[in-house]
C-alpha cells in the first residue's frame, strides 16, 4: 500500500451533536463539518474519541461516516475514520468496514489499549493491520488512555511500517522521546499533535500538524498557527501558540468533549450540550471558561 503523505494542517476530530431526544443530529453535524473546513481546517476526523464512538451503536456510527463522507467528497477534504480494536482480530474486522466509503483516506487506529502488550507486540499488531487495511493507518499513541508508553525507537519503527502513514501523538507533555521521534522521522512518515495544549511546540520540533477537539472553537487560528511555524514567522507562531494553548486549557478543564460541547450549543452551533454516560455535562463555570479565552484570542 502507497504511503499517504498528505497529512499535514489541522484537523478537527468532530463532536457527534445529539438532539433533545438523544438521537444523533445529523443536520448539525454536516454544519459543523463545512463550518470548520470553511475555517481552513484540512481535514476532519469521524469517529475520534471527540467524538464519542464508544458510546455509539454501529447504525450510528454508520449514520456519523455517511454524513463526514459526503461532506468531504463535496469540499474534496481528507476523511480520517477510527477505527481499530483493543484485540487485533476484532481490529482488522473494524478497518475492512471501512472500505464501504471510498472517501476514507486514513484509518485513526489507537495503540491497543488494556492488555499492554510489548512493544514487540505493538509493532506486530500495526504490522498486521496494515496488511490488511483497505486505507492506510495513523497510530494513535495516547498512553494515559491506553496504558501503554512506548520509547522513542518503538515509536519509530512503528513510523517504518509499510502502510503506516503518520502518528496522532498525544503522550501527555514532550520529552525525550518526543523530540527523538521527531529528530528522526522515516521518510514519509508524517507527525499530528494530539495534545492540543502543545501544539505550537510539537510544531516547531517537526509536527506537520494536529488532530485537535479545541481546533472546533477557533478553527482559522489553529490553521493560522500552522502555517507561521510552516512560514517561519517565529514572532507570530509564538504569541499565538500562547493564545491558543490557553483556549486549549480551558476547552480541557473537565473530559472531552464536554466542554467544547458546552461551547458549541452556547454559540447556537450544535441543538444540545448534552454527551452521553458515563460522561456528563460540563459545568456552566467550565463553559464560560473556554468563552472567555476566545474573546481573549479574539484581541490577537
């Protein structure tokens, strides 16, 4: 399978709106997804944890696909679905659905989660879903969630994995490893910021972008701060990254994606705030929080 080396730019891993009667409110979601590439976003992410696929039936996760599909076959945009699994045959099954939307063009799949296999087992785990993918892959590395760390050379040679297009990296802060990986990219492999909070750092180490659920609220800033790390405008990238990694903050202050749901029902952009258990609303006091930081971000 050819490497896709388009993954650059920001892309906004969509909330899934939900209508007062808990059904999935398909209508907002197409909004959303034209609002944010309107904004300059390259891509958009479907099914992400922002968008709380664990908490969907298939028939929904179905319906969210279809719509993000449409949208970037009509804007001619990049489709990322997750997808994946924590055992690797249930994973494969997961990624061959995927072949029902010719628009797909990565696949997010998350280092398996739980069972903390070897490092070993990671790569032959990735090594077997590529194989296998009708699209090629994007590991999701997220320790806090899944468990399990991996050092700067697993990192890498998961990078050299033929098929494995880039890395959401989301490891908790930049370390060692961090700017191992990026001091050291196999070629056509491309890095995404997954903290949101650190993506003007993760891009002037080498990031070529991010996967990000605050990028929702200041679309077109985000896309700004990419581009003046891609232009060199060191000045600018820096009092911006500042700027947004505050909103960033504050879009986090309680689990994602509440608080950007809170925020997008306060601008009228999505019918509800509402998430679904085990997760709950965020508070008014979180929501007021992250308004404020964009009418800070707004004086930039």
């Amino acid at each position: 399978m050819a490497q896709d080396t388009t993954l650059h730019g920001i892309h906004v891993p969509l909330v899934t709106p939900f209508t007062r009667a808990g059904g999935i409110a398909a209508e907002a979601l197409e909004a959303l997804a034209h609002e944010v590439l309107d904004e300059g976003a390259t891509g958009i992410v479907a099914l992400g944890t922002t968008g709380e696929a664990a908490a969907l039936d298939e028939a929904e996760r179905d319906l969210v696909t279809d719509v993000c599909a449409r949208v970037c076959r009509e804007r001619g945009a990049v489709l990322t679905v997750g997808a994946g699994a924590t055992g690797t045959r249930a994973a494969e099954a997961s990624l061959a659905r995927l072949a029902r939307w010719p628009k797909v063009g990565a696949a997010l799949v998350t280092v398996p989660s739980f069972v903390r296999p070897a490092a070993a087992g990671v790569l032959a785990h990735f090594t077997r879903l590529a194989e296998v993918s009708p699209v090629p892959l994007i590991v999701y590395h997220i320790p806090y969630r899944t468990g399990q760390p991996l050092e700067g050379e697993a990192l890498r040679r998961l990078g050299e994995i033929p098929g494995v297009a880039g890395m959401k990296y989301a490891g908790g802060g930049i370390d060692a490893d961090t700017v191992a990986l990026l001091g050291a990219l196999p070629e056509s492999f491309t890095v995404l910021a997954g903290d949101d909070v650190y993506l003007s750092p993760m891009l002037a180490l080498g990031a070529t972008g991010g996967i990000l659920a605050s990028a929702h609220l200041a679309t077109a800033r985000f896309a700004e701060l990419a581009a003046a790390w891609r232009a060199g405008d060191v000045v600018r990238a820096r009092a911006l990254g500042h700027a947004l990694a505050a909103l960033s903050a504050a879009a986090f202050r309680e689990p994602n994606p509440t608080v950007v749901k809170g925020v997008l029902h306060a601008q009228g952009r999505i019918p509800t705030p509402d998430v679904r258990l085990p997760l709950l609303p965020a508070s008014r006091a979180s929501v007021e929080a992250a308004l404020g930081g964009l009418d800070g971000l707004a004086r930039l």
